[in-house]
C-alpha cells in the first residue's frame, strides 16, 4: 500500500531527508515516516508550503512530467506596489536565466490580491520596512524551474521577500501549520489530482 503524505514546509528547511551541513531537514519534522516516502519535486530552503510526499513512484512521474502540467498555486509577497504592466509581463511569460541560458516561462495566472492571504506567520518572520510598500499576488504555474517564481519576479523589478506553495491541483494545504502533516489515502489524492 502506498503512501501519501501533504506536508507543510517550513521556511529554512530543506526538502530531503538526508543530512546536509547544520540545515534542518524533512527528518527533522518527519522522524517516523517510512523509508520509501520521498517528496515529489521539493521547495527551496526559503520557501514554504506544500510538499507532496509519497511512495508511488508513477504518481512522482506524472506530477514531475510537464507534459501533464499539473497546476501549483503559490502565494507571493513581493517588494512595492507590484504594477498592472508587470502583472501581465508576469502573465505572457517573462524570460529568466536558469543554469546560465535564457528561458521564456510559459504563460501563467496571476492575480494582485486585495489583502494578506490568511497564512500562518513566518518565522523569523518578514523585516518589515514603513517606507516601502509590499504587494502579494498568487501565481499559478504548470512547470517548476529552478527558483522559477523568484526569477520572474525579479525579472519584472519586484523581488520576491516570501514565497508560500498553496496548492498542487486540488490538493491544498489548508489547516495544516508549519511542520505538521497529514496522511491521505489514493482514491482521496487521486481525485484530488484530477484536472
């Protein structure tokens, strides 16, 4: 029987289990798990959210596939009052450099929210600076390049402070806080991944 486990990441900690340097790891948070569950795709050390953790390799396959371009929603705070031009630069798909050549990113849904989405705090959580506005905005994709998010917002002039993955398909992370977990079963994940 396999496996699936939805996990929220926390921010500073890195999407393996195995140990590097002094970083704290999925084993930090996940002591008991068995050791065939893996996370599909990871996130940065800097980044929060949800991570997909299973033992069905073909579900890993077709999540991790492009050609399938399942949909990840994430929730991004960005430095200033983000505009309405790089909002749909944002949208047509802008060109980042990954592993030192150009690539344009695909088109993507973007919306300027009206207000903080209701996360839990980050911690430590963001400097906060009076002088300069912040603006948050979901982005949804249907591919996963290195820092993608964080590149096109730069790339639009307006870097990225946090960056919390929301949803993976249907599958969210609501109610969960940062560290816990919960455990599903395939019929559940299986719908939930359904386009």
């Amino acid at each position: 029987m396999h496996k699936y486990y939805i996990f929220y990441k926390p921010y500073l900690t890195i999407s393996q289990f195995s140990p590097e340097g002094d970083k704290v790891t999925l084993a930090h948070h996940l002591p008991d798990i068995p050791k065939d569950v893996y996370p599909v795709g990871r996130l940065d050390h800097d980044s929060e959210g949800l991570l997909l953790l299973t033992s069905d390799k073909s579900l890993t396959n077709q999540l991790l596939n492009p050609a399938f371009g399942h949909k990840r929603t994430y929730y991004v705070q960005v430095d200033g009052a983000i505009t309405p031009e790089a909002i749909a630069q944002l949208k047509s798909g802008v060109t980042i450099s990954i592993d030192g050549k150009q690539y344009r990113t695909k088109k993507a849904e973007v919306v300027l929210l009206t207000g903080e989405p209701l996360l839990p705090e980050r911690n430590p959580p963001i400097r906060v600076r009076k002088s300069i506005p912040v603006s948050w905005i979901s982005i949804t994709l249907t591919e996963g390049k290195n820092r993608q998010v964080r590149r096109m917002t730069a790339a639009v002039g307006f870097p990225t402070l946090r960056l919390v993955r929301y949803s993976i398909s249907n599958v969210t992370m609501a109610g969960i806080q940062p560290g816990e977990f919960r455990i599903y079963d395939a019929d559940i994940i299986a719908s939930l991944l359904k386009k």
